[in-house]
C-alpha cells in the first residue's frame, strides 16, 4: 500500500475515535488540532469534558474559542473537581459562564475557594455560590470577602447574602456598597440583620447609586412611614420601583374608595406593599370584605393587610370557615373576621379547624376544597351547614 494511503488512513482513524466524557482531558486531542479561533472544537470540548448538551455548547462556545490548547481548561477542571465540586455543579456553571474555564487556577480560583473554606463555607454552600454566580473562580475576591465581613459583622449574615445574592460581589465596595450601608444604617437606622433581609430581597437598593437611595428614602417618608418605623424596609422597597406618577395613581385607588387622606395615609403607613395592588383587586377585594365578610371601611383602615391578601385562596376560604362555626352558634364565629385571616395557614388550621372538627364533621374537608377552588363558597356552606 502506498504509503501516502496508510498515513491518510491513520490519521482519519485518529481524529474520529470517540472521546470519553469520563476525563477532564477527553477533548484535549481535538482541541489542541485547533490552531485558530474554531466554534467546532470548542463546542466538542464543552460537550465531551463537560458534559453539556450540544445547543447548551453552541451558546457557550463563544468564550473559549480563541483557545488553541485544552491546558487551561483542563487545569481549571481538574481543580474544580480535585475540590469536590459535583459534575453537575460544574456543568451549570460552565453553561452559564464558561470563561471560568480560562481563568487562573492559582491566581483567582484558589485563593477565593481556600478564603471560604476559612471563613467556614462548606464545599456544599461554596458549590451553591458557583452554581448561582460562576464568576466567584473568574477574579480575585478576598478582599472583597473580607470588606463585606466587616460591615456584616458576622460570616453567619455573609452566608446569607452569597446563598441568595452573590453577585452583589461585583459591585464597588468602596464606591457603591459602603455609602448605601452608611446612609442605611446612620440616616435611616435600619440594623445590618435589616439590611441583609433587604439585599435577599432586592439587591438592586444596595448596589444602585446612592443619590437614588437617598431620593426613595425621602418618597417613603412622604408616604407617612417614618424611617423609625417598622415599616420603612417594606416602604423603600416598594417606591424604589415606582415612578412619583405611579405611587400618585395608586394613592387614588384608596381615594376613589371614599377613603380620606388621613386614612389613606395611615393604611400606607402599616401596609406600603398595598401600593403594588391594582385597582381592579383592590375594588374586588373591598366589596368581598364589605358585603360578604362583613367588614366596614374603618376596619380595612385599621387592618389594611386585609386588602394585601388573596381573595381566592385566603379570604374567601376562611370567610366560609367563619361562616359555618357561626351558623353553629360557635363563639369562636363572631370574632372579627381580621383574627381569621391573620394567621398563617398552619396556625390557622390548628385554631380554627382541628379545634371544631368534632362539632362540623367535614370541616377541614369543606377548608381544602374551598382553598383549591373546587367548591364555591354557597355550595360548601350549604353541603355542611345544613
């Protein structure tokens, strides 16, 4: 055979044999072949050692494509998994970011893992931070770490901001994290355990700019919540993603209700979440409570949660509750109709049903079906009352 033929047939032999997905070096050989910028090589590498699927590749090729040779990707693998990060943690984050698999081992990955391992992160809370926010291996943030732990004062509320917001790492410390943490704590009183509560719940007031914070701060207080109250975390919240002309037409909501300014006020004051409520639920909301559960205006004014709870699943089922134990002349009916709906649905199951399910046999029964909205609220009166 000549032996141009021979070395042709070899050589096809060679670059068609299977990769095995199995090593963090199975695409090496196709990788290597790729002397310049190649999505074909790329998305094999990510597919074979990584385990992604061939559209998940494609999507994540994009960043490693300059690359000629498997070494850093390879090395970062090898790290990765030398850790124990899981297989699946790995391919998470190399789907969602895959220029992890260019960063420097030595420079960024092991000195951020080996800083949460001191501060008392296990590999499972440390997998968690990679799976949300993969850009924890791509640069160094130790120092980073080491400012949030101090305004934090405890690695127990640093853990809970990096499980659920992570990405807040991103933000300047110096420009951006710390004159919001100040204004918040010094001007606003708010206590770290607050602020961090704040940040799982919208990160965007602690890493916006602090002219903005700053300028929603004062709209709360227009509102009538003061900054010592309770309410002013719930308040900045809800104006920092209203516009003045929104939170103005939704106070006329409460208006067009025959509500004074006075009472508007004071409803806003302990509920400033009732701001993100249309006006269609609330004007339904308010006629349930009025002609159904037998509440009038000055009750919702001094119970304003009532209008913050769904209609459906909360307060048309407990009104039935009420309205079966009041029809068997049980005391526990005519309390205000407020202690029914307060509860959470644990402890309300426990009082309120558990309780008289001796006395109304099918009680908890009526309960379900009415929460699922498979009964209507005459047809489970009427099935139990008789």
């Amino acid at each position: 055979m000549p032996i141009i033929l021979f070395l042709g047939r070899i050589h096809c032999l060679r670059v068609s044999l299977p990769l095995n997905r199995s090593t963090p070096f199975a695409a090496s050989n196709a990788l290597t072949q790729a002397s310049s910028p190649n999505p074909h090589f790329a998305v094999e590498y990510l597919v074979q050692s990584c385990g992604l699927l061939s559209d998940e590749a494609h999507k994540a090729s994009k960043h490693i494509q300059h690359l000629k040779s498997p070494d850093k990707p390879d090395t970062a693998l090898r790290f990765l998994r030398e850790i124990g990060i899981s297989e699946s943690v790995i391919r998470t984050a190399v789907r969602r970011d895959s220029r992890i698999l260019c960063s420097h081992v030595e420079k960024n990955m092991r000195p951020n893992i080996a800083r949460l391992k001191e501060l008392g992160f296990s590999i499972e809370e440390i997998s968690g931070i990679i799976s949300r926010w993969p850009r924890l291996l791509l640069f160094k943030i130790v120092t980073k770490l080491d400012s949030w732990l101090g305004v934090l004062g405890s690695v127990e509320y640093l853990k809970a901001v990096l499980k659920t917001q992570p990405d807040v790492l991103e933000s300047s410390f110096e420009k951006v994290i710390m004159p919001n943490f100040s204004f918040l704590q010094e001007q606003c009183g708010i206590s770290v355990r607050q602020i961090v509560r704040l940040i799982k719940t919208c990160p965007r007031l602690i890493k916006g700019r602090t002219e903005v914070l700053k300028m929603k701060a004062e709209e709360a207080e227009l509102l009538g919540v003061s900054r010592s109250s309770g309410t002013f975390v719930h308040a900045l919240i809800t104006v920092y993603f209203l516009s003045q002309s929104t939170i103005d037409a939704k106070l006329n909501i409460f208006r067009n209700l025959g509500l004074s300014h006075e009472q508007v006020t004071l409803m806003i004051s302990k509920a400033p979440n009732l701001l993100n409520r249309s006006e269609k639920a609330v004007g339904r909301i308010m006629e349930f409570l009025i002609k159904e559960a037998g509440c009038d205006k000055i009750d919702v004014v001094r119970n304003p949660s009532l209008l913050t709870y769904s209609l459906e699943n909360r307060l048309i089922p407990r009104s039935i509750v009420q309205k079966l134990l009041m029809s068997k002349g049980l005391p526990v009916g005519q309390r205000a109709f407020i202690s029914f709906v307060a509860p959470t649905e644990t402890q309300f199951v426990k009082k309120f049903i558990l309780q008289y399910e001796h006395v109304i046999p099918g009680l908890h029964k009526a309960y379900a079906d009415a929460s699922s909205g498979n009964i209507m609220e005459l047809e489970c009166f009427k099935k139990i009352s008789i």
